[in-house]
C-alpha cells in the first residue's frame, strides 16, 4: 500500500518525526542507536554529525546498463578509542521493490534479508584513529548489478569491523529507467508556499513583535525565500502561493513603526533589508506562476461555522489587491490551500462563492472510497453552491520530503534520492496510465533554497515526470472515486475557537459601522487588521492574538466615536409647550458621512415628539443640527434618548440622553400681559374720572365767583 498523502500539521509532524527517524537510523553511528529507538535516534539527530555519511549519487536516474553510477561520502570516527580493520561495502539487490510501501519498511530497517542483499564493492580501512575522516567512493553499473528492467532497487553502503559487526549503514534507493522500457509520464505539479509564521500586525503601523526583522536578513527564513525564489522562480510545474499579507508587513517595515500594543510601545526605525527583499520578490515573480492565498490566510472553516462569512470574500478581494499593489501584476486567487489541508461543505462554498475554482486537500479530507491499489489521482471534483470545484489531493510522503529538514549532514542526498525513487515508484504502479500527483510542503515551512531548488531541478529532467502546474491538472477520463469531504469533530475543535471568534465579530460589526456611514469606502486599514485576527497561525495561540484584538477593537472604537453628538451635558430648554431643540452631530472623520438622527422620548405622554428632515451629509471636520420639534403636557424636566444610526438602521455608538426643560413661559405670559392691561385699563378710567372731576369742581368755582359780585352789586343797588 502508498502512504497517505499529506494532511495537517499535527500529522505533518507526526510523519516528519517518523521520516527524521529513518533518515537518523541510517544516518547516525554506532548502530547500537536502532531504528526502533525513534526518540533516541531524532534527539541524537539533532545534536551530532552522523558517522557514515553519503554526499553525492549520481546520475539521477540512469538510463543505460553501462552507465557508471558513483556514490561517494566519508566515515569519521565519531567514538574516543581507535578503530581498525573496518571495511566499508557497497551492498544492492536486483529484485525490485513493489510498493511504496515496500520502500517505507526497507529505508526503515524492517526487511532484512535486503541488507544481506548481494555485495558489490568495499574499501579497507586499515586504522582511523578518533575523529579522523575516511573518504571513499563507489563506481557501479546497472549491468555489474544485474539490473534490467524499469523500476526501484535497493542499494546500501555499510561499514563493519574485523568481526563483520555493523557499525553504521545507509540506506537509499537507485532508480533505474532503462530507455527501452516505456512509462507514462506522471504529471506533477508543486505548491510552494510563501507565508510568514503569523500575522505580525494588529493595525497598519502597530507590529506584535519585532521578528520579522531577523528573518529578512542572513541565514533568516524570509531571507531564505527569497534565496529560493530567485533561483527557481520559473521551476517547471511550480506554482508560488504567496499571502499578501506578509507582503503587507514587509511594506509597513520600509517606514518607521512601532512595536508592541500595550505600554512597552517603542519606536523602531525602517528596517534597511525590506524594500530589496520586496524588490526582489517582485522581480522574480515577476513572469512565475503564482496564486494568492486569502489575505493573512484566514481560518474559512472557523468563520463559516461562527458566522462570519463574509470574511472570506473580504479576504479574497484583500488579497487581490494587496498582492496587485505589492508584486506590481494581477494574482489570481481562484486556487486555495486551507489550513492543513481540510475543509467542509460549509467552508467549500465560502470559498466557492469568493471564486475559487481549486482547492488543494489533504488525503485524510478526501480519501478514496476504497484502499487503492497505488497512488491514488491526484485529481478529483467537489460540488458547491457555486458549481464544481477543482480537488488536488496533495501526496504527503512527496511533500513531506520536499520540506524536510536537511541541515544534518547528508540528509539532503537521502532526501532527494527518496524523492526521486517515490516518484519513479508512482509511475512504475501503472506504467500504461498517466497520472496526477501534486506535492504541497508545510505551509510555514523553512526551505533550504540549494536543496530544494536542486530537487525541482532534478525533477524536471527525469524522464518518468512531466512537471505541470496545478492549474493546468485534468481529472481523468475515468476517476477513481473518492468517499467526500471527511471533517471530524476532531478537525472542528482544532478550529480557531467561538470564544475567540466573538471577540472578533464584535470588532468587524463595529468597524463596518463607519463604511456604513461614510459615501467612499472607508475600510481605514480595519479591514486588513480584522483579517489578520482571523488568521488560521493563531490557532491553538489565541492568548498571544488576544493582545492584538484589544488593540484592533480600542482603535475600532476611537474610530467610530469621531462621529458623536455634541453638548449632551447641557439642558435643552422648550419655551412653552410647542417647540423645538437643537441636536448638534460632529463629524472628526476625515469623509463625508450620511446618517440617521432617531430622538426618542423616555416619557411618551409628557412629551412627544414630532416628525423632522434627517440631516443633509455632514463634510469631514463640520457640525450638523437637527432641530428636533417637540410638544409638552406639562412643565419640568424629561429626558429625550437620541440614536444615530446608519442609513440601513443600525445602531452607531451608544445612545445618548438629553435633559429638556419645559417652562410653560406662553401661557403665563398671557396672565402677566392681562394683568398689566386690566392695570393700565383702571388707571385710565381713574385718571378720566379725576380729570372729569377736577374740571365739574373747576367750573362749580368759576360759576360761584360769577355769581358773587353780582351779588355784592344787587345788594349796593339796594
């Protein structure tokens, strides 16, 4: 039987420590480290130079009986006491393997009579005293093995002692492929991935941490990249899969920045590597076949089981832009990768709908619906509420290979001699029949550039591989069935958690809130911070992503409340019982908005409030008012709650209370104006009635002075 193909990265290192351990079993000396003995044998890996170690296999794959295949490396002795009378041999077989799993338990050490295959060569060793290095090297032919047709073969090379004791042994694979011998040609296509360990950003300017910087330079894993970019940009049947975002965080590093959110903020200059390493992303990508990832790599599985689906789309759009803007070309985003290979009906349409055509799957996610015979077809379909979509089912034993860690000394010849024997193995299954296989290392892997450019290299030009991109795979005429989308509940606790996700819809309800309200769009940089949060890197990290959350959630905040009501510590004051108020909005963003002002009153029947013009669109920096009418039963104070709202209804900001004092100040003026008439009304007739007066008693006085001398006369007359 294969071996599945690759999956996710629990399994990824599952399977990786298990490849570690049969490239150390073979690697380190003495053999007391057995194979067997994996914790051992990876721990030993990891701190010490194997013994016996193979540096160079050549040709990749002879073609003729008479071509001279050389192997050459060195043995040191790695112990503190001198060793002599070693011999180093050369030991093959001339039986094919069958299988690729037949492979698996001969590199792992679990088919002996294959070690005691027939001896070809070996080299004395007369004395080598501690640490001393032997070289050697070995010439053989496929015809001095014996060997005829198309296929995999065995081949080791071991030391032993005077008492023919193994001290140390490699295992490897010589592929042989005969000319005369006729094999289709199996298409292969390579997902290279070009994403960072995290998102480093909470907003445009505010970095996490300062570890993007490291790994621009040197021997740094960006650095690395970029290595491996240049030199095999335009690798046949390669595929880029950039995520923008990281472009994004490279970008934000060519001006100064600021790391950290909370009070440690500190002030960093530009860092000098950023803009040659974009540079020079853009160059070599310039004509190579690159897809784009949703922007920041987004967990779709996650937001389309807790309700954020539209994030998915928001991040395809994102990323297109984003990667447009940076790499100065379109990047299609029709093929996706989701995080470790699986996805759900659900998270498949999300992605159906953004536009996805292609997706690339683990073995686990899509398996074949019985146990293959081979290597299953890489290529299958799926259906969506968008139509058919694209499945390329990654092989995981290539991929694995491909992203393996080769730092070890001689782990790289091993690693691509099993690559090229795995890949002569997958054709020689059905010799007559062509077939897909799609390779997709770990998605934040650290390539070794010379070893993975040489395996492409070498890839290219075997003569049983047809490198293809993985836009241009064909299903089959006659697929071989698979059984569906597997997604275990298992796969759905390994999802960025509801929890965490609440905290992240609350800050996207918030942030589209100004977007509402504004007449150009007015994402403001939240859009990409929102996407970031989403990213599947924080899964099982969500405390370190917390701290961006409150940040991206404050500055959401500040945002939204530039837009407010004014003077709400003030009274209003209704002089009498028809009226109106004042309400001020102010607008501190720096767009035109239009909203809704909704007033309501907390007492209904002691006062109400009559209808009124929502306010014309308020420019960047200016107040609007509202006169809001109002009618009052009674005097005193009432509270009035004004809401504003977008042009949709929804709430922005919090609702906000005002005071309105009522006076009664008409009716009582028409009391005070009555008085004063009825007071100035009596003192007219009062003045009227003294003047009247004041004239009878006038003329009553004049009549007696009349009538007094003629008196005094008549009497004289007398």
């Amino acid at each position: 039987m294969p071996r599945a193909p690759y999956s996710s990265p629990g399994r990824h290192v599952i399977r990786k420590t298990a490849l570690l351990t049969v490239l150390t079993a073979m690697l380190l000396a003495p053999m007391g480290v057995a194979a067997g003995d994996s914790a051992a044998a990876t721990t030993a890996a990891a701190r010490q130079t194997p013994s016996l170690v193979v540096s160079s296999i050549t040709p990749d794959a002879p073609r003729e009986r008479s071509t001279e295949i050389k192997l050459s490396g060195t043995y040191v002795n790695t112990g503190s006491t001198p060793l002599s009378s070693l011999r180093l041999r050369l030991r093959y077989s001339n039986r094919a393997l069958t299988s690729r799993a037949e492979m698996e338990a001969y590199q792992a050490g679990q088919d002996p009579w294959r070690d005691r295959a027939s001896l070809s060569q070996s080299l004395d060793i007369p004395a080598l005293a501690p640490g001393a290095k032997q070289a050697w090297s070995f010439t053989v032919t496929p015809a001095a093995m014996d060997l005829w047709g198309f296929g995999v073969y065995p081949l080791a090379v071991e030391v032993v002692d005077a008492t023919n004791q193994t001290l140390a042994r490699q295992r490897t694979f010589l592929p042989f492929a005969p000319k005369n011998t006729k094999v289709k040609r199996t298409k292969m296509a390579v997902v290279l991935p070009l994403l960072d360990q995290q998102p480093r950003r909470s907003d445009d300017r505010t970095f996490l941490d300062d570890g993007l910087r490291g790994a621009l330079t040197g021997d740094g894993r960006l650095a690395d990249m970029l290595a491996l970019v240049k030199q095999s940009a335009n690798a046949k049947g390669v595929t880029w899969l950039v995520d923008p975002a990281l472009l994004d965080d490279v970008r934000a590093m060519t001006k100064p920045y600021v790391v950290g959110t909370g009070g440690d903020r500190k002030e960093r200059p530009a860092e000098a590597a950023a803009t040659p390493w974009l540079d020079g992303m853009r160059a070599a990508l310039g004509s190579a076949s690159v897809a784009a990832t949703p922007y920041a790599d987004p967990d779709v599985a996650a937001l389309a089981h807790q309700g954020l689906d539209g994030m998915t789309a928001m991040a395809l759009t994102a990323s297109a832009e984003a990667a447009k803007a940076n790499l100065g070309r379109d990047v299609p985003t029709t093929l996706n990768w989701p995080v470790t290979g699986l996805l759900d009906h659900d998270a498949l349409d999300e992605l159906a709908v953004g536009g996805v055509k292609t997706v690339v799957l683990s073995h686990q996610n899509l398996p074949p619906a019985q146990t293959p015979l081979g290597t299953p077809d890489a290529a299958a379909s799926l259906t969506s509420v968008s139509g058919d979509v694209d499945a390329m089912v990654a092989d995981e034993g290539l991929s694995e290979l491909v992203g393996s860690d080769v730092s070890v000394p001689g782990s790289a010849v091993l690693a691509r001699q099993r690559f090229i024997a795995e890949t002569a193995m997958i054709s020689g299954e059905r010799p007559d029949t062509a077939k897909n296989v799609v390779v997709a290392p770990f998605r934040r892997w650290s390539p070794d550039p010379a070893f993975v450019s040489g395996l492409l290299k070498s890839a290219a030009g075997l003569p049983w591989l047809a490198p293809t991109p993985i836009t241009s795979l064909k299903r089959p005429a006659a697929p071989e069935p698979r059984a569906g989308l597997t997604y275990t509940e298992q796969n759905r606790r390994d999802e960025l958690g509801k929890g965490y996700l609440a905290t992240v819809k609350r800050a996207v309800a918030q942030a589209k809130l100004t977007a509402d309200i504004t007449e150009a769009d007015d994402r403001h940089g939240f859009e990409r911070s929102l996407l970031r949060l989403s990213s599947a890197a924080w899964r099982g990290k969500t405390g370190t992503a917390r701290a961006a959350v409150e940040h991206v959630a404050a500055s959401v905040a500040d945002r939204v409340g530039q837009v407010a009501i004014t003077g709400t510590d003030q009274p209003r004051t209704l002089a009498g019982s028809d009226g109106v108020i004042p309400i001020s909005v102010h607008n501190a963003l720096d767009k035109t908005i239009t909203l809704k002002v909704e007033v309501k009153s907390t007492s209904p029947k002691l006062l109400q409030i009559g209808a009124f013009d929502p306010p014309p669109p308020i420019l960047r920096g200016q107040n609007q008012t509202v006169n809001v009418p109002l009618t009052a039963s009674t005097d005193g104070e009432t509270m009035v709650t004004v809401q504003l709202r977008t042009a949709d209804g929804k709430k922005y900001g919090p609702p906000v209370k005002l005071v309105v004092r009522t006076t009664g100040y008409t009716g009582i003026a028409l009391v005070i104006v009555g008085a004063a008439l009825s007071v100035m009304l009596a003192a007219v007739v009062l003045r009227v009635v003294r003047r009247r007066t004041r004239r009878s008693g006038k003329a009553r006085s004049e009549a007696r002075a009349v009538q007094q001398p003629e008196a005094k006369a008549g009497k004289q007359h007398e």
